[in-house]
C-alpha cells in the first residue's frame, strides 16, 4: 500500500485541479451568458429608442449621427451621479456632435425638472448632451437597473462598455477607448 501512496496523492490532486477547472469554466460561462443576455437587452432596448429631451427635442437612436452614443442614468440626490457629471461633460467637449451624443437621463421622482434645472445650472451644464426625464423610472426599469450611476457606451448600437457606479469619462483608458470606437 505505501508504494501506491504517492500515485494516490498525485491521482487525488489531479482529480481536484480537474475539478476546479470544471468549477471555473462552469462560473465564467454563466457570468458570460448572463452578460451577454443583459447587453442583448441594452441593445435592442438602443435600436427602439425614442425619447424627448427636456427642451422638446425629439431624439430617435436610429437616426443619431454619431457612431458612439452615452446612456448614462443618474438623479440629482445621487452624490456620486453629480460627482462624476463634471467629467461626463468634458469628454463631451472632447468630440464633435457627430462623434459622440450623450443622453443623461434623470430618475429624480419628486420635483424632477425643478432638480434637473438646479443640477444643470449648479455643474454649468447647458446644451452639450440632451436631459431626459425618465418620469417615474420607465426607462431605468426596463434596463433592469437597480442602482444608479449607470453608463452604458454604444459603439454603432453595440454595447461596448458598462459601468454600474461612478466613472472618471476622463481617463486616459476611457478617451483613448472612445478615439478607437470613433474611428470604427
């Protein structure tokens, strides 16, 4: 028996490394699917988009100029959401109108415009992207969002990148990533 002893030892290990492998491709797999299912969503969600901005535009994603397009979610008594606008807005002025559009839509439930306006004028933000008030949270919800910030980068209606929580548009990963997908 003790010189079948290492062969056991080595079959046990080799047993419980193939096991692990299995574990992970396994968990990797469903994180993928469930990624891919939830992107799927978002862009069939995109190619449906009809909306109205604040100041009466008429916006239908079909028909956006731009190759890349920025959903981000935010309300005005989410501090993160505020924190990260300044940088949303810089990166917009980074790139021409079509180049990059930007549709922030607000999920403030209470005194919506009034607190849209408020932020609006409190971060100096005028007409660089279009404000959506996404009344009663319809739009978020059928996203299936359960927190805000979320920014969502279409690259030619086509889910490019993803962020549930605060986000720097500012980056160097982030500028050079919108530089490529402008490019095509």
């Amino acid at each position: 028996m003790k010189k079948f002893l290492p062969l056991i030892i080595f079959v046990l290990i080799f047993s419980a490394f193939l096991a692990g492998q299995v574990g992970w491709q396994n968990l990797t797999a469903e994180t993928k699917s469930k990624t891919e299912d939830q992107y799927a969503l978002y862009e069939n969600l995109f190619l449906k988009g009809k909306y109205e901005s604040i100041d009466g535009n008429k916006i239908e994603n079909t028909k956006l100029k731009s190759p890349v397009v920025i959903y981000n979610f935010w309300a005005s008594w989410c501090n993160p959401c505020i924190q990260e606008m300044p940088s949303l807005l810089e990166l917009k002025k980074k790139f021409k109108d079509d180049e990059l559009t930007v549709l922030a839509f607000n999920t403030d439930e209470d005194d919506q415009l009034k607190n849209i306006q408020k932020t609006l004028k409190k971060l100096n933000i005028r007409n660089e992207f279009s404000i959506i008030a996404d009344k009663n949270t319809k739009i978020a919800e059928s996203f299936k969002f359960t927190a805000i910030p979320v920014t969502i980068i279409f690259n030619r209606g086509k889910v490019v990148y993803f962020s549930n929580g605060p986000m720097d548009f500012n980056s160097i990963e982030i500028v050079e990533k919108m530089k490529k997908w402008i490019k095509g």
